[in-house]
C-alpha cells in the first residue's frame, strides 16, 4: 500500500469522527433547547416546575436512546 493511500484513509478517517463529534454536539445543545422551551411553555400553561422538569426528562431519555443506536450502529463489527 502507498503511504499516500494511508495518509487519505486517516485524513478521511479523522474527517468522520470530527464530522460525528460536531453532530453530537449540535445534537445535545438542540435536546436541551427543546427540553427547556417545553418547560417554560408548561409552566406558563400552568403546571408546577417541578412536574415539567420530571416531563421533560423524556427529551433526554430519548436523545440519549438517538445517539445510543448511533454508537451501535457505527461502532458494531461484521
């Protein structure tokens, strides 16, 4: 193999991870926009913050679940 094969292969490698670094990123700080948009929008309806805190929590067990088959699914070996 040519050391310029391998000099791509890393530099497209390294591309990806930072490319999934930077999604996951994103994809946390929009979970917790989103989770604090549905608080503040059940406390101004009416219901205690700490019931909306406790519903909104479902944002964060799903994002986790999201970036959880992610992992498996990058990560499984064939």
């Amino acid at each position: 193999m040519k050391i310029t094969s391998i000099i791509s292969v890393v530099f497209h490698a390294i591309r990806l991870l930072l490319s999934l670094f930077a999604l996951w990123l994103s994809f946390g700080w929009k979970a917790r926009k989103a989770r604090k948009a549905f608080e503040k929008e059940l406390v101004r309806a009416g219901m205690t913050k700490k019931d909306a805190k406790r519903l909104s929590e479902w944002y964060l067990k799903l994002k986790d679940d999201i970036v959880q088959a992610v992992k498996s699914s990058v990560f499984t070996r064939r």
